[in-house]
C-alpha cells in the first residue's frame, strides 16, 4: 500500500531525481522561470518553496543547508541577495505554476513555472510607472431621470451658445 508516501519519483532513481530538482531549482533561481513539464512543477515546487523559506534568514548554517540542496554558488547567492529581500513579507507561495501546452512528441502536460514576485506582467498596477488606478464605486448607478420638454429645450438653446461664443473669444 501507498499510505502517506507524496513524493513523485518521476520515473528516476533517486540519485538521478535529486540531481536534476537541484539543477532544475537553480536555474529557476538563477532566470526566475523555466518551462518544464507539469509533473515536474509540481515536484519541483515541493522542493524549492522550503529553501525560498530558509534564504529570508540569512545566517550562515541556512547558507550551508541550502546550498546542500542546490549546488551552485551563484544560484545560492542569488537566492540570498536578490530573492529573500523581495520575499521577505511574503508568508508563502513563492512560485506560480501556468499550464501551456501539450508537448508535440509525447503530448506531455507542459507548464511554465515562474517566482510570483519576478514577474513584471503580472506585477500590481502600483509597481508599474505611469499606472494609476482608476476610481470605482461599489454602488449600482443610477439611471438617469428622464427630462421635462421645457429642461431639453433650455439645454439645446444654451449648448449653441457656449459653442459660438468660444470660437469668438480665441
């Protein structure tokens, strides 16, 4: 029986598997999103959010323990410079999995995996300069009440008005 055993073993020896998590983490690190099959996300999500977690304490056992898992100088480094500071408020869910397409060889659920706070498309309207955000009310409008005869008639003789008289003023 399979009782409490998660872990997808992707077809590998475990050697191999753990090898190609820490390759795959590392370059997820390193160019902040890769495309891979979604068996893979997945797993792949399962390895690298506890490690995201370690790097917002930047002491030098997590060092140590995290690059026990990645193997790659920079990829540590990155994680620990760049990454920990812009996650440091977050309390979870570092990385984004997008299912895209169906590989063409084996039909293969293929997805792009991403760090959520890395993206710039996705980023809130705040970040972005020039964007502001536009005021919107939560209450239904009203519908507008219909005029009296002698209002519409006013409102048609005075809009000429204002029209002729700002040419003559210029």
């Amino acid at each position: 029986m399979r009782h409490n055993k998660k872990l997808n073993h992707l077809g590998r020896k475990s050697g191999h598997r753990k090898a190609m998590l820490a390759n795959m983490a590392s370059s997820l690190i390193l160019h902040k999103h890769i495309e891979t099959t979604l068996a893979k996300a997945k797993a792949l999500r399962v390895y690298v959010e506890p490690l995201i977690t370690k790097s917002k304490n930047d002491t030098t056992p997590n060092r140590r323990l995290v690059f026990s898992y990645l193997k790659q100088k920079e990829a540590v480094s990155e994680l620990f410079r760049v990454i920990a500071p812009k996650i440091a408020d977050r309390p979870g869910g570092y990385t984004r999995i997008v299912k895209t397409h169906f590989r063409v060889g084996d039909a293969a659920d293929m997805a792009y995996m991403e760090l959520v706070d890395f993206n710039e498309n996705t980023a809130p309207a705040t970040k972005k300069e020039g964007a502001e955000k536009k005021a919107t009310t939560r209450r239904s409008r009203k519908k507008a009440t219909p005029k009296t005869e002698a209002e519409a008639s006013k409102a048609e003789v005075e809009a000429p008005k204002t029209e002729a008289e700002a040419p003559a003023a210029e």
